[in-house]
C-alpha cells in the first residue's frame, strides 16, 4: 500500500487539535484551579470548583478547606455549606458537619439531600430520635427519596424498633428492588430478629444484582455461619475476601468459623489478621484467647484475654478465662484475682450458674496455693466494679 504524504502544517493542525480535544485529568484540572486561587483569593467559584473536584478524588481534607474559604468569602452560598458539611461528615467530624449542615437546611428547608445528610448525622452522634424526625421532615418533601426512606429505617432500628424499620425497607424495596443498601440493611434486620432463611434470601437477591458487592458476600457468610452450614458459610467469606482482602470482618468470621470446626490453627490465623486490621475487635480477641488456649500458647492467650479487659473491663468471660489460665501457670495470686472479678460480674449480671463455676475454682484455688481469702479483702474493699468501655455489637455489617 502506498503511503500517503500529507503537508506538514495539516499534520501540525491536526496534532495541535487532537492534543486540544483530549479531557483534562482530575490532576489537571486541580493543578489548574490552585493556579487561579493563587492568583486571585476571592475567585471563591474556583475555590469551590476545586472543593468539588477534592470531594471526587475522597480528599475530604482539602475539600472542606476549599469549601471553607468559600463560606468565609460568601457565607450565604447555599450548595457550599452543604458540600461543606458533607465533606466533614465524610471526614468523621460530625459536630462540625452538624453546623454546616444546620446552616444549609436553615437557609433552604426544601433542600431533600441537606436534610437527609444532616438526619444521618445525627444518627452518627446517637440521636436517633432527632435523625427520625429530620428523615420525615425529607420524606414530606420528598416520599420516594431513597436515602431518607433507608435512614428512617435505620433511626428506628438504633431505637430498638425492628419491626417498624424492617415494614419500611420491605416497602421500599418493592419500589425499588435494586436499591442494595436497602436490601442488605433488611437482610442484616432480619437476622437480628433471628429470620435468617429470610436473611439469606436478602443477600443472594443483592448478588444477583451486583456480584462482588462485598457487605453481601460477608452478610451472607455470617448468616450459613448461624445456620451451621459452616462449608458453605467458609466458601462465601473466602470470596468476599477475594474482592478485599484488607478488611477485618470476614477474616474475624471465618476465625470464629474454624474455630467451631475444631480447626484451631486456620482460626488463630484468621483472627490474627482480623485483629491487625481492626486492632479495637473485642470479639476476636476474645475468640482468639480461646484458640491460643487450646493450642497450648497460654501465654499468647493470656495477652488476649488482658487486651479483652482493656478494650471492655467489664468483660466477665475474660476475667474468668483468665482465672483459669493463670492456674495453668501456677500463678496462685493471679489466678484468685481474676476469678474473683469473674464471680463479682456474674453475679451482678444476675448469671448465676456461671457465678458459681467461678466461686467453686476459686475455692480450690484457695486451696491448691494455700492462699486465704482476707488476703485479697483488702485489694477488692472498695474497688467498684469496671464500667463496660463497649456496647453489644451485631455482628453482620451496614
């Protein structure tokens, strides 16, 4: 085939214009927008283009601060105040978010998505009344608006009212049958009032719709967990640990899945990631002291079961763990100690057979170390019992 020869300036010309149509990157457009602020300080339009632009890239940081020199400039600017506030929401700083977002929805009451924001907000800061009462003051403005619909469900589920919040998610999803945070919030309510073959349905629904949605992979391991189809429930979290494998959830499951199998070394693997994830997981560390236990590492074990009572000192199953471990190890002293923390915070939560185990080690404790109770009289006399540092939590995840 012969070659064509096109003039030397139509090449230029059309280089120059395909050079010309090609979009700016996210990075460009910033570099670009910085210029301008530089340059001029009140250009707030380019200030807040640049916010915008921040928000895309998950820079909440330097959004807000973007934001915050438009308000400081226009302090009536309507859509900065709600990007601003929904940029510290993003950024965990919910009584800031809180301020700017009162000041958006003051300024427009009819603004669904300002209000919705600030509802969940509120239902961040526990206030899952004031949250109810601002979803509603949205869904007058709106009935169909997807995320008040969800957040009033969640407000009334924080306020112990289940039923109510599963009867709105089970309306809205004939609405909208592929509104996923909708059906897995359904399906994680449903297996919190033991429904879970109506769970399960939840969750396979969501991975039809969307296949490596992880929160369904992993709501779903956790529900063939409960039913004790234990294969099943290892295969489904395996998978969600194949779309993300840095997240702490499944690793934690599937620890407490070996573990129930008797496969102690996969569980202690398991949790041991999941506690490198998610070094605040009472749950696994607790599992994990068991499993640490069982394979004869007790001082391993014992290091859980004291950053347990750290994270949670009210922690009775801990204590009592403990007592019992420390015997192992001929630690007389220690093993009486914890044993009679164990019985203490038994019997103040009115379990009293447990209670008793833990009376009846502690007498042979006495016993086998030669100790005698008023040597300890003094170290308790006086000593309130620990406060909880941390409430029951579901396990499955929003």
């Amino acid at each position: 085939m012969k070659s064509v020869n096109f003039p030397i300036f139509i090449l230029i010309t059309f280089l120059i214009s395909a050079c010309a149509s090609e979009p700016e990157t996210p990075e460009q457009q910033i570099a670009r927008y910085s210029s301008y602020v530089k340059k001029d300080e009140s250009d707030y339009e380019s200030y807040y283009k640049l916010g915008m632009l921040y928000m895309n890239q998950k820079q909440y940081d330097k959004a807000a601060e973007s934001f915050r020199n438009v308000v400081r400039k226009k302090k009536n600017y309507l859509d900065t105040l709600a990007k601003y506030g929904l940029a510290f929401y993003y950024l965990g700083k919910y009584d800031k978010a809180e301020t700017q977002l009162k000041k958006a929805v003051a300024l427009n009451p009819k603004d669904v998505d300002s209000i919705s924001v600030f509802a969940t907000v509120a239902l961040k800061k526990s206030n899952p009344k004031k949250a109810v009462s601002l979803f509603k003051m949205a869904l007058k403005k709106d009935p169909k608006q997807p995320d008040a619909n969800n957040g009033l469900a969640l407000a009334y589920d924080a306020q112990g009212q289940t039923q109510k919040a599963i009867k709105i998610w089970e309306d809205f999803i004939k609405i909208d049958p592929n509104y996923i945070e909708a059906r897995n919030n359904l399906g994680v309510a449903y297996q919190k009032v033991g429904e879970l073959e109506k769970a399960l349905e939840q969750f396979d629904e969501i991975l039809k719709i969307q296949p490596d949605y992880l929160n369904g992979r992993f709501n779903k391991g956790v529900v063939l967990a409960k039913m004790e189809e234990y294969s099943k429930a290892i295969s489904v979290l395996r998978g969600a640990l194949q779309v993300d494998y840095e997240i702490a959830k499944p690793h934690a499951v599937l620890g407490w899945v070996y573990e129930k199998q008797g496969d102690y070394r996969r569980a202690m693997d398991s949790l041991k990631e999941a506690v490198r994830l998610n070094p605040k997981d009472e749950k696994s560390y607790q599992t994990l002291g068991k499993v640490y236990a069982e394979l004869k590492k007790f001082s391993l074990s014992i290091a859980a079961y004291k950053k347990v009572i750290e994270m949670n000192p009210r922690n009775k199953f801990a204590y009592f763990s403990l007592g019992k471990l420390y015997h192992v190890k001929q630690d007389g002293n220690s093993a009486v100690m914890n044993s009679i923390w164990a019985e203490k915070l038994f019997r103040a939560d009115k379990q009293t057979d447990i209670a008793d185990k833990a009376a009846k080690n502690l007498k042979e404790y006495y016993r086998i170390y030669k100790l005698k109770p008023e040597s300890f009289a003094a170290i308790i006399k006086g000593k309130a019992l620990p406060a909880s540092s941390s409430g029951a939590t579901n396990i499955a995840t929003r």
